[in-house]
C-alpha cells in the first residue's frame, strides 16, 4: 500500500494504537482491509483516487445502514454507525457545500446540454470525477433529477 492518503490512514492507525483510542483503531483497520483486499485482488497499488473511491463506497455502506437500523427503531447500531462515518470522513477530500454542488450541477447541466431526465446519465458522468467523495453522490443525484424536471 503505498500513497499519500494510505500512509496518513497508516500514520493515523499507529496514533490510534499508542493513545488507546480502540473504536477509531477498529474503523481505521476496516478501512485498511478494505484497501488491501483490493490491492490483493487486482495485484495493484491503489493511488489516493482509488483509496477515495473505497472510502466512499465505505461511506455509502454506512448510509444505507444507518437508514436501516433507524427504520428498525435500533437507535444504539445507528449511533456506532455514525461513529464510523464520523472516522472515515477524516480521511476524505475537503466536502462540498450545498451551494457548491448546486453550482456544480447548474454547470454540469448547461455544459452537458441535457433537457431532460432521461439525459442524467450525461451529467452524472460529467460531475462523477469532480464530486466523488466530495459530497454525497445520491443527494447530488437528486439534484440533478428537480434540474432536469423543471
């Protein structure tokens, strides 16, 4: 594993082992066998692009649990999952503001000339690369959804 973002995930694991800080030590170990198991698979080292990718997707996961355990009334899993969230998060790029991914999609929109919601497809692949892991991308998608209705 080699790149700036794994060496500051790897740098944060040892900070994390000598101040006893157990709950972030476990989240950082996730994220690092997350890393590797790809690494393994596809014989690569993963570049920050990539590493931000697999923080995301770690992110997304997350969400997804936290929607689920709310809607089963298991307040306790979602407060651990929010702990996660909150360690991961850490690690990514700089988030967007709510403004900025407006202003994003409004361009993405006009630069992709979509019309309607059947062109989303155009401006999810324009703005991918710009927002991955920057903002979330199933709010980004919403949002270009009520663009391309009005």
């Amino acid at each position: 594993m080699s790149g700036l973002l794994t060496d500051r995930i790897k740098d944060d694991m040892k900070a994390s082992m000598k101040g006893g800080n157990k709950s972030r030590l476990g989240v950082i170990r996730l994220i690092l066998a997350a890393i590797k198991q790809i690494e393994v698979d596809e014989r690569i080292t993963l570049d920050d692009g990539r590493t931000i990718l697999v923080l995301d997707k770690m992110l997304k996961q997350r969400r997804e649990s936290i929607r689920q355990f709310a809607d089963a009334g298991r307040n306790d899993l979602v407060a651990i999952e929010e702990a996660e969230i909150l360690v991961i998060q850490d690690f990514m790029p700089q988030a967007l503001s709510e403004a900025e991914v407006d202003g994003i999609v409004s361009a993405a929109v006009a630069e992709s000339g979509a019309e309607s919601v059947k062109d989303m497809g155009k401006v999810m692949a324009l703005l991918k690369g710009k927002m991955q892991g920057r903002a979330d991308m199933s709010v980004v998608s919403a949002k270009i959804k009520a663009a391309l209705s009005q």
